[in-house]
C-alpha cells in the first residue's frame, strides 16, 4: 500500500523510514514489558510482606530484584539496541527534521544511563569506604545523570512530534505531550510508549511493502494565450 506523508520531504529515504518505525515499536514494546516486570516486582514485596509478613517480605525482596534486574535490562536494550538505532534511521531519512532530536537522544539517554551507571558504582564505594567526599561525588554524578536523562526526554518528544509531520499519524503527538505531562504524573509515561507502539504500527501498515507515493509536485497553471494582433 504506498503511503505519503503530509508534507513532501523531496524524496527522502523511505527504507529508512521503515527501518527507524519496526526499531520505535521494538523499543516501545520492550519498554512497555520493562516497566510491567518492575511493576510486578513492587507489588510482590508489598504483597508478600502484607500477607505473610517477615518471610513474605524476604521472598518479596529477592521477587522485585529479580524482576527489577530483569527489567532494567530489557529497558537498557529498548534504549540502545532499538531506540537510539531508531532515531539514527529517521535522521538518515530526514536529518533536517530528525538531526536535533537524535542528537539529543543520544547525548542525554547515551550519555545519561553511562554517568549513571558510574554514579551507581561510586555511591556503593563510597558507602563500603565510609568516605563522605567519595559519596558526595557520587552524588553530584548522579544529579548530572539526572540532567542528561531529561536532555534525552527533550529529545524523545521533539521526535514524537516531527514523525507526526512525517507519518501524519496524531497519536505521535499525543504520546509527546503525555511525555510532558508525565515528567509530574509519572503514569502518563507509561500511556505514552502505548500510543508510539499503536503509532509505529499504523505507520509501517501504511508503508506497507516499503512503496513511497510522493505527493505530486503542483504544476504551475497553463499561461493564457496571448492576444490575437489588432
């Protein structure tokens, strides 16, 4: 089925298009599963220890790291395995467009979870040192991940409105205000990655084999004959 976008883009890669949409609902449905496991890992410590106590909360505890764990690690791939490839794709498809927000992407979601990650590792070696500098740095390691993490969310709803412009599907911007609004009701976030699966899906039917209609360029009215000699 060939598709066209709402705005002529003067023929863009449209592979690349295809390939940046399978990427988008890959990241969003692992990050959909990511978030239920760590969700589930939650509710069995509350729900063990609320229901038979002690021991219940210690099988609880080990139930939420495991869950925990293994959620961080399908959120990690949807970041660097789909998402960031995702973005790099739309910007080979369009980099007027997509330049800035895969630029951003990847410096605060990159850039972010490393400095995190470090962050992580220099809290715990400050607290087994006892060392109030090392801790202290730790932290500041992580306020700094903590900005480079909503640099990429910038990013993310920057991109979630340009594949709008691009798919003319409305649920991308939908997703990117639900992402605004979730940096204060964190649910919201959650709706979101939905809405860009849903997006990305309807997007790449509409690509169908990967044909690309682009939209005719508008012929310029035949001039009036001139007129006859007096």
């Amino acid at each position: 089925m060939a598709y066209a976008p709402t705005t002529p883009y003067g023929g863009g890669n449209v592979m690349a298009l295809r390939e940046g949409l399978e990427k988008l609902k890959k990241a969003a449905l692992l990050y959909l599963v990511s978030a239920l496991l760590v969700g589930i890992g939650f509710a069995s410590l509350l729900m063990g220890g609320a229901l038979f106590g002690g021991t219940g909360a210690l099988a609880g505890a080990v139930g939420m790291l495991a869950a925990a764990l293994i959620g961080a690690i399908l959120g990690l791939a949807s970041l660097f395995a789909f998402l960031l490839p995702a973005f790099s794709r739309f910007k080979e498809y369009d980099s007027s467009k997509f330049g800035t927000p895969s630029t951003l992407l990847k410096i605060g979601y990159g850039g972010g979870f490393a400095l995190l990650f470090i962050a992580m590792l220099v809290l715990i070696g400050g607290a087994v040192a006892k060392s109030p500098g090392i801790l202290l740095g730790g932290l500041a390691l992580f306020g700094i991940s903590a900005i480079l993490l909503f640099i990429g969310l910038i990013g993310l709803i920057i991109g979630s409105f340009k594949l709008k412009d691009v798919t003319g599907e409305g649920m991308f911007t939908a997703a990117g205000v639900l992402f605004i609004i979730g940096i204060f009701v964190n649910i919201l976030t959650f709706i979101a990655w939905i809405l860009i699966f849903v997006a990305a899906g309807r997007a790449l039917s509409k690509l169908g084999t990967g044909t690309y209609a682009a939209p005719a360029t508008p012929q310029a009215p035949p001039s009036a004959p001139p007129p006859p000699p007096a």
